[in-house]
C-alpha cells in the first residue's frame, strides 16, 4: 500500500486537491444561502416589529379615548348626599323586585 502511495504520490495530491475545491465550493453555497436565510429573517423580524409598534400605538390611542370617556362619565357623577340619593331611588325602581337586595326593597317602600 505504501508502495502504491509512493509511485501515485502526485495522483493522490491532485485528488485530494479535487477534494479540497469539491469541499470549498460546497461550502460557499452553503454560506451562501445561510446569509439569504439570515437576511430573510431579518427583514421579517423588522416587519414585525414595526406591525408591534403600529398595534401599540393604537391600543395607546384607545386605551386614551377610554381613559377620556370614563373620565368625562366621573364628571357626570352626583357629588352631593342629595344627588347620589336621588339617583339611588331612581336606580332601584329600574330594577325588578326579585332582583333587588332586602335593604334595596325596603328603601322602595318607603317612597
């Protein structure tokens, strides 16, 4: 075998040369595609990213109309003893008999 090697050493140089450049050229495109791949996900995470922000932005705008509207509801609240009274009466006699608390039935009665 060794005897072989030494008569065929510049053959088996060449292959594995061949070898080599089979090697490197696999590797490039491997490489290569890698990178594409990389590039791909990229872009989609900064797709993503920017649909996160533009969802954000429009809870936050939401979430501030709903802050303004229930703001502006407390501003509507009674702010006196009479007023919240008035307005308790007022509630008890929208509700139904069967629904209503024992002390609920009792104020009732008394208008």
């Amino acid at each position: 075998m060794f005897e072989w090697l030494n008569h065929n050493a510049a053959g088996v140089q060449a292959l594995a040369s061949i070898c080599s450049v089979i090697a490197t050229v696999v590797l490039l495109r491997t490489t290569r595609q890698y990178v594409a791949l990389t590039q791909e996900l990229a872009r989609a995470a900064r797709e993503q990213l920017r649909f996160q922000r533009r969802t954000m932005e429009s809870e936050a705008a939401q979430l501030t109309t709903l802050i303004d509207v229930f703001l502006g509801s407390l501003k509507r609240l009674p702010v006196t003893e009479a007023e919240l009274s008035t307005m308790y009466r007022r509630f008890i006699v929208l509700v139904p008999r069967r629904m209503r608390r024992p002390e609920a039935k009792s104020a009732a009665k008394r208008r």
